[in-house]
C-alpha cells in the first residue's frame, strides 16, 4: 500500500523559505494519498513539508507537518483545481 513516506524523498528537510518563483499547493490533512500521488505524477510537482504552528482552542498551539506540492504558478493553479474538482465530485456522491 502506498504511504505518505513513499511520496517524500527520506533527506527531504521541512520548507521553511519561499523560493522565488516557486509556489505550494498545501494538501489539507486527510487527502487520501493516491490523490496526492496523482497530483504529483500528472502535474509534475514537488512534493514537500511544512511545519505549521495551528490551534484547536486558544492557547492551546501545535505544530502540524503538511504536504506540500511545489511547482510553478500555473502549474499550481491547475492542480488546486484538479483538486477541488476531485473533492467536489466526490462530494456529490453523498448527495444522492
């Protein structure tokens, strides 16, 4: 079965700085990975980590490692749609 890890090259250090002309897609947590693997593949991005500091309750921060795709801004813009197409289609399976 294909895992997060198998997608993330094992050397690969957290995001921290923005690189000029790059961009991220930042996957929302649950993304089932075949999704990811296929935005990967089709779209030729690179995928990534970040840390994030987040909260649930005020005062109560944590920090969150997310996946991010990184690519070109067009390429980007059309992976995010692809995206949110997916999750709208999938959505509307509940519908019925």
């Amino acid at each position: 079965m294909l895992q997060i890890d198998d997608l993330l090259n094992e050397e690969e250090e957290s995001l921290e700085k923005p690189i000029e002309g790059l961009y991220d897609l930042v996957i929302p947590p649950g993304t089932p990975v075949t999704l990811i693997y296929e935005l990967i593949s089709e779209f030729d991005l690179e995928p990534h980590t970040k840390t994030v500091t987040t909260s649930v309750e005020e005062g109560e921060d944590f920090d969150m490692n997310l996946i991010v795709l990184r690519g070109d801004l067009e390429t980007v813009e059309r992976a995010n749609k692809y995206l949110l197409d997916v999750f709208d289609e999938r959505v509307r399976c509940f519908e019925d």
